[in-house]
C-alpha cells in the first residue's frame, strides 16, 4: 500500500511539475528596455541661437532634453509585439507623431530563417539610429538626417545563414506613418547583409509628393586591430520628378583604449544635388565615450562643419560653425 500511495503522490507530483511548467511557458516573455539622454551644447564661434548636430525640435545653447525612449516588448511562441515610445524634443524631430510612438509592430517567426514583421518600425538604412544609445557619437551626421527614420508596412527577413540575410519591404511613403496613405503609393525596401556589411535600396514614393525616388546606401565596418574600428557608411538619393537628390559619405573611426574610455572620430562629407547645382557641406566630429557604470555613458564632444554654399542648418549666414556638447545617456 506504501509503495502505491508513493507511486501515486510521485507521479501526482510529475503531473503538476509538468503542468506547472507548461503554465510558465504559455505565459511568453515580457521585457521592458529603453534610453534617457540630456546633454549641455554650445556654440564656439557664435552667440546665435541652435546647435550644432544635435538631434532637436527646439535647438539652443544651455542645457537641453534630449528624449527618453521606453520599448515594451512581449513574445510568445512564434509571435511577438513590440511598442517603442519615445518622447522628448529628440523624439519629435525624427518623429512624425511628435514622440509618441517610435515602434509599433507585430513580428511572426514562420521558420528559423523567415520572420514577417507589420507595423511601423525603424529604418534599414544607413549608420546610425534615433536613440543615441545606439550611436557613439551624440551629434548625429547629415545622412541621418536626410532619412528615412521610420516605415510603416510589411517586412519579411530571411536567415539564410549565420553570415548572410535578406530582407524585402513594402512600406507607406516613409514621411507618412501616421497609419493611413491617402495617395495610394508605396516604396518597395530591400536589404542583403553578409558578415556585417549591408547594401540597402528602397525605391518608390517618399510622402512629399515625388514618386520616383530611389536610395542606395551602403552600411558597414570592420575591426582593424583589436582595439581599433573603421564603420562606414555611404549613401546616395535621386528624383527625376524632383530633380534632385542627395549623395554623401562618412567614416566612424573608433579606438577603445580602455574598458572604460573610448575615443572617436566621425569625418563627413555630404551634398546635396539638383538641376540648378550642387552645395556641399563637410562636418568633423570628435566624440569620447565614458562608461560611468555599466548603464551610464559621457559623451563629450567637439564638432566642426563647413560649408562654402553656407548650408549648415540653423545658420545660414556662416561657411562654417563649431560646438560643444557633452551628454549623459542612461541604458535600461
């Protein structure tokens, strides 16, 4: 009779254990990560109003907000959701909703290799991204800025190896995310990856009106000692029904002294093309990275840029400007 009741309470036990088990898997995965950034900005050469690079709606020298960035993400199975909100004067300059919502999307894994994703999600293309945590240097370049920020469509990502990827979009007119597409035009995405180096084209309307625009760009790097890193992007953009378009190139030239520090150097060169000439304008950036704590970066940095067709945002009567940042970005 013992050795029944413990036959009996044993395989009670395996049933719950089991049961139990299967309870906490059903119940997926839910995570919270995100950014908070500020910074102190001014300009070198001039009293005038607005800094220089800095990612902002309401650009000014002083102490200034930069966003902070909160991505709830929740996985179950196969499927998954992702809400990236962003608010602060950062998030409204690359954001059409004002900050609001940064990333919106649903993803469904169909196999190992293949994974469709619907909703409104980050660029592809080019360098570097809206957070600053993201980025090494605070400022960011003028193929940042000349976009695109965000899609909003259907993307399908397929794994053929641990080396090689491809990716395939169709997205709303990037300037459009606000969830509809009152002109009934799309832009197509295509991306291919191989040992950390991606190519990147999108083709289509671009939500201003044009469209026939076409982007290239060209997103890579590699480590040239173990200490040492070369990042570099290129890219160009053009519109026959504009007659216009963009081209330019950056490197990201960064050199990890320590576990702590690290030191780098963004130069760039962009211009911007059309039927009635050319203007160019040329930006050196020189940023250091200080690890505070494992989740608290200092960022200092100096940046120059120049201009002869005098370009340089914010400042339309000077062929070039100099300022001086130092940020505080918080990972979580």
């Amino acid at each position: 009779m013992k050795k029944i009741i413990f036959t009996f309470l044993l395989a009670s036990s395996l049933v719950i254990t089991g049961q139990e088990k299967e309870d906490k898997e059903d119940k997926g995965t839910f995570t919270l990560s995100g950014s908070v950034d500020v910074y102190h900005s001014s300009n070198l050469k001039s009293n005038s109003l607005g800094t220089v690079g800095i990612l902002s709606d309401v650009p000014a020298n002083g102490f200034g907000l930069g966003m902070i960035n909160t991505i709830f993400a929740y996985e179950k199975g196969k499927a998954g959701v992702v809400a990236d909100l962003a608010y602060g004067p950062r998030a409204n300059a690359a954001n059409a909703y004002q900050g609001a919502i940064n990333q919106l999307y649903a993803y469904y894994k169909a196999s190992d290799k293949v994974t469709l994703t619907l909703g409104q999600f980050n660029t592809f293309y080019g360098y570097e991204v809206i957070s600053p945590s993201g980025n090494f240097n605070y400022s960011v370049s003028y193929l940042f800025g000349a976009g695109p920020f965000s899609h909003t469509g259907l993307k399908i990502d397929y794994a053929a190896s641990e080396d090689l990827s491809f990716m395939l979009a169709v997205t709303n007119p990037h300037a459009i995310i606000t969830g509809s597409n009152p002109t009934n035009n799309y832009q197509l995405g295509f991306q291919t990856g191989y040992k950390g180096q991606y190519f990147n084209l999108a083709y289509g309307a671009d939500g201003f009106g044009f469209t026939d625009v076409l982007y290239l760009d060209y997103t890579g790097g590699f480590d040239a000692t173990e200490s040492f890193y070369i990042g570099i992007n290129a890219a160009y953009s053009k519109s026959s029904d504009a007659d216009a378009g963009y081209q330019g190139a950056a490197l990201y030239l960064q050199n990890k002294f320590s576990e702590k520090f690290s030191l780098g150097f963004r130069p760039e060169f962009f211009s911007y093309t059309s039927g009635a000439g050319d203007t160019n304008v040329s930006a050196f950036t020189l940023s250091g990275n200080f690890s505070l704590t494992e989740s608290l970066k200092i960022i200092p940095e100096v940046r120059y840029d120049t201009s002869k067709d005098m370009i340089i945002p914010g400042f339309p009567a000077d062929d070039s400007m100099t300022g001086a940042t130092i940020a505080a970005v918080y990972t979580f």
